[in-house]
C-alpha cells in the first residue's frame, strides 16, 4: 500500500541520514522508526495495565 506523507523538511533530513548510515532507503527506515515506536508504545501500555 502506498499514500502521500507528508512531513518537515528538517525531520526528512534526518530520516535520510540516518537511512543512509544504516544502507536503507528512506521508505526502509520510516517503516522501522514506526515498526520501532509501535513496539515501545505496546510495552509502555502493558506496564501501565494492572496485574489483575
């Protein structure tokens, strides 16, 4: 699946560099940044449940 996204040159920039020093495209990383951020907010909302 493929849409528009938009997003801050200056964040781009970044996301290009970083992509860059890890041989991915740009595509490549934002799907890791998310794949990342996903999983850090999964865990975050798993210790916030009750033991119960």
């Amino acid at each position: 699946m493929a849409f528009p996204l938009r997003i801050e040159p200056a964040i781009l920039n970044m996301i290009r560099h970083t992509a860059s020093g890890e041989l991915r495209s740009v595509n490549a990383q934002i799907e890791v940044l998310l794949k990342e951020a996903l999983s850090r907010r999964a865990t975050a909302d798993e210790a916030d449940k009750p033991p119960f």
